[in-house]
C-alpha cells in the first residue's frame, strides 16, 4: 500500500466547471490520508504543467507520480491513491452513433451554463457553472472577436459543444505555441449512444481559417474519450498523430495520451 505524503491539485483556471467539486474532493482526501495539499492553477504557473505533463482542465497528482485525470469522489480518490489501477483501459465495444442538430451557434460566455449542461449532471452545484463562465468572459477579452467556441442545438436543447483556444493561451506543455496553432480544449456530446461531435467539428473546421488558425491540436486518449477522444475519432476526421504524450490513470485504468493535429485549409 502506498504511503501517500502529497496530494497537488492542479487547474487551468475554472476551464472546467467540475474542477471546484473536485478540488474539494482531493482537499478531503488528502485530509482522510493524513497528507499535505496544495492548489495550483497552471494558468499562472505553467511550469508546473509541464512538470508534471498536465494536459487537462484539472489534474490530482500524489507524490508527484501518481497523475488522475479523472473527478472522482474523496473516498473513491484516497482508494486509488493507496491502491492503484494496473488496467489499460480500453475502446468500448459499442461505438456512439454519429447524429446530426439543427442549429449551430457561437459559444459567448451567456451560453456557457447552457453548454455546461452537457458535461454536468442534473443538480450539479451551480458554483462550478459559474466559475466557468467566469473564466470564459476572461479569456473571450484575449481572443480574436472573442471567439471561444460553438455550441450545437437540437430541439431546443444543447447536445454538443466545442471550445478552443489560441495555444499560446493553453498553459499545457504543448510542442508548439503559435497563435496560429488552434488547440481544442473540449470538445464534448450528450451521450445516450448518440454522438453530436462530428457537425460541431467540423462547422468549427470549415471557420477556423477565419479565426486566424493554420492548423488545429488536440490531446486525445487512445481507449476513452477522456479529453475529447478517442484519439480514432479524429483520425477518421483527418487528423494525424503528432506526438505521443505518456499515460495517465482515470478512474477504471491507465490510458496513453496522443497529440493530434490537422492543417487547415484556406480561403477558396
């Protein structure tokens, strides 16, 4: 059983709105496991990102080897931290099935509680939407026409959502930081064996030229769509593999991160 003297929360920022939560469970594990505990936020110190090859909204680390991407309860948090996981995790066997919505719109920071809807279950504490929205108006005053992403409806409702950022304003290790360089930082569906991705994608692609991008990235698992993936997906969409970015353990098993990246074609 490991002996567990640190636990670091890393963050970028409230770009998630589950990272309050989940900052409050690694602050109550750390309590029940007798360690210390510190709170980061990458956005100022990315250093510490790339020390510990953060490439997600937030990020648990134990004893500075011990990486979960994933919100998990404190209970669930302390079980993992003493124990482990020794499984590669793996495809599901049953992939979604891509659907189409019937109205794409520009994500401002009014519509983010809106998108927030898709990641967040139904009696979510409102704090972390709020966070969230928050941090969007900050970051829509950096962008070009404050573009911070789309959002997909259906019926009235979001099913789909897609953000993104210049990548010198993502403080993950990227390889390359160029304005002109797009990295997605979710790229997210309502699930039910429905996938609404593939038409925010792409609306995102056929605009990105305009946005001043000459390529988009994304981080994507090879066996979980945890962040954004899995990696297969973007593939299939005409993304190449850039680089191999080392594993990380979510709440069933380890997964291998891959960077992804694909040209971006000009105006016609």
């Amino acid at each position: 059983m490991l002996e567990v003297r640190k636990v670091r929360f890393l963050h970028f920022g409230a770009q998630c709105p589950w990272h309050a939560w989940m900052k409050e469970q690694a602050r109550e594990a750390a309590g029940l496991l007798g360690a210390s505990f510190e709170v980061v936020d990458v956005g100022a110190h990315p250093e510490v990102a790339s020390r510990h090859k953060m490439f997600f909204p937030f990020l648990t680390v134990v004893n500075g080897l011990f990486r979960l991407a994933a919100p998990v309860s404190a209970r669930r948090l302390v079980e993992l931290a003493q124990e482990g996981v020794s499984d590669v995790v793996g495809l599901p066997e049953r992939m979604s099935r891509s659907v189409q919505g019937d109205r794409v719109q520009r994500l401002s920071p009014r519509l983010v509680p809106l998108a927030c809807q898709l990641c967040t279950p139904e009696g979510f504490p409102g704090a972390g939407r709020d966070l969230k929205q928050a941090w969007a108006e900050r970051m829509a005053e950096k962008v070009k026409g404050g573009e911070l992403g789309l959002l997909l409806m259906d019926g009235g409702r979001p099913v789909a959502a897609i953000e993104h950022l210049p990548s010198p304003l993502v403080p993950y290790p990227l390889p390359r930081k160029d304005p002109a360089v797009g990295f997605i930082t979710c790229l997210y569906s309502r699930g039910n064996g429905l996938d609404y991705r593939p038409q925010v994608l792409e609306a995102f692609l056929a605009k990105a030229h305009r946005l001043g991008y000459r390529e988009v990235q994304v981080v994507a698992g090879r066996g979980r769509p945890h962040p954004n993936g899995p990696a297969s997906f973007f593939v299939r969409r005409g993304f190449a593999e850039l680089a191999p970015l080392g594993e990380v353990m979510l709440e069933d098993g380890h997964d291998r991160l891959v960077l992804l990246g694909r040209p971006v074609p000009g105006r016609r």
